[in-house]
C-alpha cells in the first residue's frame, strides 16, 4: 500500500518538477466526443497526456486517438507558416509567405469573386474540427453568401431529416432510463466511446439490447437479439418489424388515434411485409424479427439509438431510416423519458441543459435574402429543414455554373476525399479560381487544390467552448502557445472579416465577447468559465417536461406524428418522393440490378469506423497506426475459402467505375458476401469506386455503404508497391474475428 501511495504521489507533479498539469479537450473526433484532457507541461512542451477525471464526458479515459495526442500535435506533417502556392495548380509548390500577405491575398480574391460574380460564387467550407462553425458561418452570411457547406452533407444530416420528417423535432436515446434500446447501425464501441461505457452500466442494471447491423460488432457482441442484415435494407427490416407489431396488437393504439396521421395507409402498406417476406429482403431469419419486434414493443420504456450515418449512407437512406423511426411512434416511445427525448441543443450540436442564442448568432440573414443555396433546387427537402448549402452538389455547380458559377472557397478542414467519385471533386475544386485552406496538416487537398494555405493550430493551443449531455461546459485555456507560426481557426476568421471591411459589431467585438452574446440567456459567462479551467456543471441545467407535443404539437405539417409525409408528398409529382416510407432496394444491388450483379457479385460497404483513425486523420500517427498498419478489407472466411484468399493476400476490389488493391482481412464479423474497406488508409482511394450521383434522391447522401463489387485475389501481387505505411505486421485488428 505504501508503495501504491507513493507512485501516486510520484505521478501529482510537485513544485520541484516544474510540470505543470494544464486542463484541455481532445477534438481529434466529432463534438459528440471530445475527451477532457489533463495535459502535463514542462518547459512550455506537453510530455504526457491523460483523460480528466473530472470531465464527466470521459470521467478519465481516453481512446488511442486521444492517447496519441503529443503524437498529434507535434507531427512533422504540421504546416508551419502561411504557404502561397508557386508552381501551376497541383504542382505542390509552395512558398512561406507572412499572414500579412496571406491574409491581404484572401482578402483581395474574395472581394475581387464578389464584384465579379456576386457574394454566393464564394464558398465557406468547414470540416472537422466543428469549434469555430458559428463563428465562420455568421462571416459568410455578412459577407453575403448563403453557401456555408460542411461534412454534415455526408454525415448526420439524413438520419436528422429522416426523425424531423416523422415526428418534426428529433429525439435522442434516453439511454439511462431506457429499458430496452434498439441500436440502429451504430457501433459505439468503435465511434463513441462515452455511450459505449453508458451502454455497459445500463446493461448491467437490466437493459435489453437489440442491435441491427451487417456485422457481428463490438455493439452486437453485447446484444440480446442481433439482427445481421444486409447493408441497405434497413428499410424492409423496419417494416417487417412493424408487420409485426401491428398484427399482433402490439402497438399504441391510443397514442395512433390521438397523435399520428397516415396510419390507416401506413399499415396497409406494411401488410406486405410478412416476417418471410421480411427474411428474404434482408437475410434475417423471420423469427429474430419476430422476436425483436416483440421485445422492442412490450419493454417500457423503449429506444432508438441510431447511428449518425450508416443507415443513410444509401441510396434508399432517408426512406430506411423513417421506417426504423416510425417504430418509436408504433410502440409510444417519442418523447419521453426512457424513450427517443426531445432537447434544444445548446452550442455545436450538443444538448448541454441550458438555452443559448447560438442559432440566432448564425443567422444575421435570412436566407431569401441571398442567392439560393447550393442544391437548393436538386434537394428541396433538405433546403427547407436545414441552414447549410448541400457539399454533394457542389461539384456539380462548379462544373455546370447553374444556377450560377461558384468561384472561389475558404475551407476550413476540407478532405476532398469525403465525396464519392475523387477524379470529379478534383476536377471541380481545380476549376475554382480561387482556394484558401487552413489545416493543421499537410494534406493532399492542401497539397492539390490551395493557392493559399494557412496554418491552423490544435485544440490544445487554443481557446474554445464546448458543452456536453452531461450538463457541463468548459471553456479551455491554451495549454502550450500554438506551434511554430500557427493560429486558431477562429483569429483566422475573425482577421479576415476586419480585411473584407465586414463591420459586423458581434463579429468586431471579438470571441469571447460574441460567446457571451451567444451564452446570455443561460447566464453562464466566459469570465466565470475562465475561472474553472477543467469545465463547471450547467449552473441550473433546464428540464425539459416530456411530451412537449401535448402543448405545441409536432413540428410536421399535420401537426401529428406521420406515418405518411405531407412534406415528401408535395415533392412526388417533380422529384418522385414516395410518401410513405416505402422500401426500394439500394440503387445497385441483387434485387435492382441483377444482371450487374452477375458480374459484380458482392456488396461493398465502405467506411465502418476503425477505433482508431477518424476520417483521414490520424491514419500518420505511428501510435495509431501501428494498431492497423495495412490498408485492409474484411471479408467472410467463406468467401475467402471459395476464392482462394488467404489473410493478408493482395484483394482487387472493383467496381464498373474503378478498383483498388487492399490486404485481406478474414473476418467473422463479416457476412458472406458482403466486403467492408475503410477509406481512412491515405495510400487507398475509396470513394473512387463510387459514382459523383450515387446518392439518396431524398438527401443527397452518397450510398457509400451499398454498391455491387468484384473481389478477386490480386495477380500482380508484389509487384507493384500501393502503399508505403509502417511495416507491414499483417492486417489482423484486435475486433476482427
Ligand atoms: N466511403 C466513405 N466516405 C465517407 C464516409 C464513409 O463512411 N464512407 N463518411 C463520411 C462522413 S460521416 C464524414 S463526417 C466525412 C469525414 O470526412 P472529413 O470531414 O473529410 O474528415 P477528415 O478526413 O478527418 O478531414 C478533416 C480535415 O480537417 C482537418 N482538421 C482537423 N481539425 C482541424 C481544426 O481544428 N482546424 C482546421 N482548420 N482543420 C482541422 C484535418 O487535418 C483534416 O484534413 O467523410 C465522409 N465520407
Ligand atoms: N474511431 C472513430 N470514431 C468516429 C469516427 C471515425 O472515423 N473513427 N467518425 C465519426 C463520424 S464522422 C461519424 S459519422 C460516426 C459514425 O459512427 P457510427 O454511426 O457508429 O458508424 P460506423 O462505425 O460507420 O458504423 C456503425 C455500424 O453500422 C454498421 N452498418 C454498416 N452498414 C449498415 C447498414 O446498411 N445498416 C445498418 N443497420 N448498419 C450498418 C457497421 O457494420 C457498423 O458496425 O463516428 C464518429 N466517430
Ligand atoms: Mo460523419
């Protein structure tokens, strides 16, 4: 014992070691994650990291992104100064440059795009890490452009739209109170950690757990029922489900009478899906339907945790997730606690407990005050429910210039390799006259597309304010300086509004002062976050009643929950909406398009969260990458026997639009003929092998987890060199198999 206390001690730095522990957030992943920090400094450097104990988020762990941090922050591949591009266009010479000069050139191609073309052929992009949205967005809309675009466009967005379109305001898991939660293609073990440690506790007090995913996840180890089905017939899945309920008297007939619209057609339509009829669409055997329909509708009370993409990363993605969501109105489980609970969010797409007027901060502008959006006029639903231009059809603009040219970009954290079809997005981004990029990194679309790159710093070298579910909220402190010549995103901006002569009084009066505008009507202020480094709980978190469609009615245009879309309805006759949420099979697959199928026999389902890379970004980190050092795909032991694939073989995975050559990785979680490929290898294009249009017509949202593939062992193995990542320690992953 007195050895434990004293490496305890050993570990408190002492005023002798001249370390001092300084509190931070990780941002490496999405707001839903981001870790608390406790970063030990010495010297100004960062010599140890570890999760805060007292961050409820994390409650002191860490994941391996987060982990790797120092890893993160002190990478090579960082850009130091401000760079002016020298050489032609994708030549990737650059030359330093002073922000001074820097700034003056985006200053002037900016204005120079505005007289030309007008405000809206400037486009304002924001990738990850998300901290400065509100600020960038109310920029672009003085500045006069409604085209503020994110990775929102391919990311939760259609899971959004699909719960608006049934109940008008989405509900979130209550995952502490549920009693039985049906987990809807996520796997948070991988993508979420905090709600991976929540599920294991609630499990413990008695949760039932249903999961429906292609794979035997992490997630679906846990489940009680694990509906494996097919990727891309979520839709058929929840219909049939819904057979169920309903022939078998097990849904909410008052809540039906009193709060819904469309039910008669509704259940009509559903009759069509018998739990046969069911099994043959997806693979699950009719009686898990049977099973899981039962226990979801009889346990009290009951959720939906959906994922934030994998369901609406297909072509029928919207319509999939209505189905699945219209089981929460079936059995009366919206809004209420224990069920799918309705929050305000209160700052970047977080529920903190507390009002702000981050929405109002945003929205200088109404939007018929400005040009229409990109994609305004291809996804009409879409441009109705939500504030940002579409980043899908960006492309597309660019090349028709309809309904007008689109010029120049200011991006923030842009990986031209989130859309599908890389050759296309290239050529589009090539065509600008103008881009300016800031990144921590250097990345490829730094490399390839900017005339301006600008060196943004890490979270922990900045200021910013965050909020979490727990009802806490920190404001951070720089824990070390920003490296080299680097500045957080939100000075970047802020600069460049004074240079473009915005004269916004809020955007003027600097961060802190417009985060108090932003956090008036909760009452909390920067001054008193400044003063509890690590974060403070919400002072006075707000209660939210359940039912608050009692009061207000639902946000839909019946005013009731509905089973048939008024709002996709009005849309049938121009762009072919069904309004009901009918199940079509994904564009490409056995069903529709057998006679492709013959020759591209498997389903390809690319993007499945790794645990430890996100997006592109931390595939350069040794640490992380050494966990999965190969490019890799993983593919049922079956099919491998069948094909004569052996672990580690070379793969040639083609689609009719292009292929790439990968390790294989044989995987029980996988079903037979289905193959998942991760796009976070940087040496592996692959969302080449996906078409520019191959998209929900609904959303938008590009079906990157449902097209028809080849597979074949690749012939030229060991000639070609595809990749040069750390040494090759064979493609097992630790949850593979
Ligand atoms: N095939 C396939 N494609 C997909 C998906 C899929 O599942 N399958 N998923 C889609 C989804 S859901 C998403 S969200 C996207 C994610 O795709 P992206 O948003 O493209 O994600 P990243 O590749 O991580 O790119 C983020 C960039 O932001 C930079 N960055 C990070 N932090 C900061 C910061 O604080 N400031 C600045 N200025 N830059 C920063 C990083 O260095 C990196 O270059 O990919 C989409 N594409
Ligand atoms: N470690 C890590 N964490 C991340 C990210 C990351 O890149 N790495 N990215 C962040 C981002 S941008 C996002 S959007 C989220 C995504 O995180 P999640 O929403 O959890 O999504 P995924 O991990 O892509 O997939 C979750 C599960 O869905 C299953 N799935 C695939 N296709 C289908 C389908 O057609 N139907 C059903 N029902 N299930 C399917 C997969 O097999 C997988 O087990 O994660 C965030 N967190
Ligand atoms: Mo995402």
């Amino acid at each position: 014992m007195k050895n434990l206390n004293e490496r305890l001690r050993g570990k408190i730095p002492g005023p002798d070691t001249g370390i001092e522990i300084k509190k931070s957030i990780c941002t490496i992943c999405d707001p839903d994650s981001q870790c608390g920090l406790d970063l030990y400094i010495k010297d100004g450097k960062i010599i140890k990291v570890e999760g805060s104990k007292e961050n409820p988020h994390n409650e002191g762990t860490l994941c391996s992104k987060g982990a790797a941090t120092r890893q993160y922050v002190y990478h090579n591949d960082r850009i130091k100064t401000p760079l002016k591009r020298v050489g032609p266009r994708g030549s990737g010479k650059f030359e330093p440059v002073s922000w001074d000069e820097a700034l003056e050139t985006i200053t002037n191609n900016l204005d120079k795009v505005k007289t030309q073309f007008g405000p809206e052929s400037v486009t304002f992009f924001s990738g990850y890490s998300f901290w400065y949205r509100p600020i960038l967005q109310r920029m672009a809309q003085i500045f006069g452009s409604p085209n503020f675009l994110t990775n929102a466009s391919v990311c939760h967005i259609a899971m959004i739209m699909s719960q608006i379109l049934t109940f008008g305001l989405p509900g979130g898991p209550d995952i502490r109170n549920a009693k039985c939660l049906l987990v809807w293609g996520t796997n948070p073990f991988h993508s979420r950690t905090d709600i991976a440690r929540h599920l294991l506790d609630a499990k413990e007090r008695g949760l039932k757990i249903i999961t429906v995913d292609p794979r035997y996840s992490p997630m679906a180890a846990q489940a009680d029922i694990h509906l494996q089905l097919r990727p891309g017939t979520d839709g058929a899945l929840a219909l049939s489900m819904a057979h169920v309920m309903i022939n078998e008297g097990l849904y909410d007939q008052d809540f039906i009478r009193d709060h819904t619209y469309g039910f008669d057609e509704y259940q009509k339509y559903v009759q069509e899906f018998s739990p046969k009829k069911g099994e043959n669409l997806t693979g699950v055997p009719a009686e898990k339907i049977r099973a899981a329909a039962r226990l979801f509708a009889i346990t009290k009370p009951a959720a939906i945790m959906p994922g934030s993409s994998p369901v609406v990363h297909h072509t029928n993605g919207v319509q999939n997730h209505w189905a699945a969501f219209a089981l929460l109105g079936l059995t009366d489980n919206y809004d209420i606690s224990g069920g799918n609970f309705v929050e305000p969010l209160s700052y970047i797409y977080q529920p903190g407990g507390f009002i702000s007027r981050e929405e109002d901060f945003k929205h200088p502008k109404k939007f018929d005050e400005m040009a229409p959006r990109i994609g305004d006029d291809k996804f009409p639903v879409w441009s109705q429910l939500f504030d940002e231009a579409h980043a899908i059809h960006l492309p597309f603009q660019i090349h028709t210039e309809k309904p007008y040219p689109i010029k120049a970009m200011l991006a923030f954290g842009i990986n031209y390799r989130m859309w599908p079809d890389l050759d296309f997005m290239a050529e589009s981004l090539e065509k600008l006259d103008f881009v300016a990029i800031a990144d921590i990194f250097m990345t490829e679309s730094c490399k390839r597309f900017a005339d301006i790159i600008l060196p943004a710093c890490t979270s922990v070298e900045r200021s910013e304010l965050r909020c979490y579910p727990e009802r806490y909220v920190i404001y951070t402190q720089p824990a070390i300086k920003p490296l080299y010549e680097s500045r957080p995103d939100v000075e970047i901006i802020l600069e460049l509004a004074k240079r473009l002569k915005l004269n916004d009084p809020l955007l003027s009066s600097g961060f802190e002062a417009s985060l108090d505008w932003i956090l008036e009507p909760s009452g909390i202020t920067i001054e008193e976050l400044k003063k509890n480094p690590g974060g403070m709980p919400v002072p006075n978190p707000i209660k939210f009643p359940e039912r608050k469609y009692l009061k207000q009615g639902f946000r839909t245009p019946s005013g009731k929950m509905e089973f048939k879309s008024l709002f996709l309805e009005k849309y049938s006759d121009l762009f072919g909406y069904d309004a009901l949420p009918v199940y079509r099979p994904p564009k490409y697959s056995h069903e529709a398009t057998p006679d492709m199928a013959k020759d591209y026999p498997f389903i390809l389902n690319t993007g499945t969260r790794l645990p430890m890379f996100i997006g592109s970004q931390t595939f350069r980190l040794p640490w992380t990458r050494s966990l999965s050092p190969e490019p890799s795909a993983d593919l049922n032991p079956d099919d491998c026997l069948r094909l004569g694939i052996e672990r580690g073989d070379d793969i040639k995975i083609s689609t009719p639009k292009g292929s790439i050559v990968v390790k294989a990785n044989i995987a029980n979680m996988v079903q037979p003929g289905v193959v998942h490929v991760s796009p976070a290898y940087i040496e592996v294009k692959v969302n080449s092998l996906i078409e520019a249009d191959y998209f929900d017509p609904i959303s938008g949202f590009p079906g990157y987890k449902s097209l028809l593939c080849k597979v074949e062992k690749e012939k030229n193995a060991g000639i070609k060199k595809r990749h040069g990542g750390p040494s090759a320690r064979g493609s097992d992953r630790g949850s593979s198999d």
